[in-house]
C-alpha cells in the first residue's frame, strides 16, 4: 500500500533580495510515498535546490503546507526544523564536504554525535554504513587520501548513519566523472532496494532515469510528473546488482 512521506500543498518561496522578491517556487503541490525514487529536473535557477531544502526542513515555504510523514512542517521554529532532520533526513551534496582533520570513520560518526549515542554505537553504526558504501578498507583514511568517488561514498555513509526515513541528494554525481558518478547511481540503487526513499536533483536526463519517477520543475512550478517505465528501470537494476554485490562484500 502506498504510504505519502511528503505532501506538498500550494507550497511558494520567495527570496528577498535587497528591495526585490524573487519567487523560486510559485505554488507547487504533490506527494511522494515512502519506497519512491524520485529524480527533480529542470534548468539552472529553475528552483530545484529551493523545493529540496523545503522538503529537508533547512527553510521554511513563504506560503503552503508541507505535511512530513504526515506530521505539519510548515511552521516550525530552526529548533524543532533541525531535530526532525537529524533524526529522519539524511542530505547528499556535490561535494563531499568532509572534514579534512577527521577521518572517514570519523566523518560517519558526526551525525551521532549531535544525537548523543554513545563512542560505542557510534563506532559500531559507521561501521556498518561505511561498509553498506563499500568502503570497509578506508575507515581510517584521510579525506585527501580518497578520491572523489571514494570521498562522495563516505558523504553517503555519513547520510546514512542516522538510518534516515528519507535521503535527499543535490547533484550528487555533479562534481564526478560519468564512471565514478556511474558508481553513485549504482550505490543509491543499492539504498532503494534496501527501502529508502531517496529525492535526488539532477541536471543530468541519463542520471534522472534511473529514478522510478521524475519531476521536471520549470520556472518556480511543477511542468511534468512522469513515472519512469520499468523496464528501463529493471535493466538498469538488472546490470548493477553485481557491481553493488561485490562492492558491499568488500
Ligand atoms: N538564498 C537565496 N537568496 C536569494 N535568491 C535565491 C536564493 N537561493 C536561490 N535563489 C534564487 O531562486 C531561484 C531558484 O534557485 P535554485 O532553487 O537554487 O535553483 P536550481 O537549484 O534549480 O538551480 C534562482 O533565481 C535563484 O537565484
Ligand atoms: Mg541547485
């Protein structure tokens, strides 16, 4: 049975911007139900990035209402914005953005701490996302001893590590060569299969299709909103399951 995750209704943002507004989102509704994989399409300014922070509660709609697993996150204060994220959002940016003094391990573990688990279970959970990313022979590597793939993968661990209801990702292939991006794609793949919903924003029309739908936003407003076809989907699942198999068992 379909369960909605996030429910939109008539959501806007307007950015002041000295004496001027800008209107990045202009009334968009929809809803997405927990399982999805959803890629956002659209130009540059369209306001993809916009609708993905409103979804991820790191800003609030000027007008509308977003209904969070079925709970109103429409007007709620930075406090009570930034507990739900910790405990059901994890984000995924271009860039990696590890702290270069910690290790990858290290990394995984910050969102713990916030949340106050224990040095024990915080060991013990970034250890399992570092290895569900395949990186289990890197815990103790620098950020500059990874490559970007490898960089982008503990970004993905560190996401992951708060077991996230949902994950949100902005151009999460944006700074990758199509290889290494290649081995993102497959590793969010991987996240959905395991029952993650994943909401991930792309320029890129070969990365959007291996989402299960896709919404292409066009100057502040939802233009299409189309289910990809399972069979492209299947096949594109069918070709990875190896890669992703022998990666975890590293
Ligand atoms: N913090 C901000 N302050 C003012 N304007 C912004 C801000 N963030 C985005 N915008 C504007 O809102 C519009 C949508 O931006 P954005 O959501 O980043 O688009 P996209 O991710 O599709 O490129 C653009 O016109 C952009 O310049
Ligand atoms: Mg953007």
């Amino acid at each position: 049975m379909s369960e909605p995750l996030i429910q939109l209704f008539n959501l806007s943002k307007k950015y002041s911007v000295g004496e001027v507004f800008v209107e990045a989102l202009r009334g968009i509704s929809l809803v997405i139900n927990r399982g999805e994989w959803v890629a956002i399409v659209g130009a540059s300014g369209s306001g993809k990035s916009t609708l993905l922070h409103l979804m991820g509660l790191l800003d609030s709609p000027s007008a509308g209402r977003y209904l969070l697993d079925s709970h109103d996150a429409t007007g709620l204060s930075n406090d009570a914005r930034a507990t739900i994220r910790n405990k059901k959002i994890g984000f995924v940016l271009q860039n990696a953005n590890l702290l270069a003094r910690h290790t990858a391990i290290e990394n995984v573990e910050l969102p713990l701490i916030y949340d106050g688990v224990s040095a024990k279970l915080r060991r013990e959970r970034a250890t399992a996302a570092l290895t569900t990313v395949g990186l289990a022979h890197r815990f103790d590597h620098w950020p500059q001893q990874l490559s970007g793939g490898e960089q982008q993968r503990v970004a993905l661990a560190r996401a992951l590590v708060n077991n996230p209801t949902l994950i949100l990702a902005d151009e999460p292939t944006g700074a990758l060569d199509s290889r290494t991006g290649g081995e993102i794609i497959a590793l969010l793949q991987h996240l959905h299969r395991m029952g993650h919903t994943i909401i991930m924003v792309t320029h890129d029309p070969n990365v959007a299709q291996h989402a299960t739908r896709i919404l292409s936003i066009g100057d502040g407003q939802l233009v299409s909103d189309e289910v990809v076809a399972e069979t492209m989907n299947g096949t594109a699942r069918d070709t990875q399951r190896v890669t992703d198999e022998s990666r975890v068992s590293q």
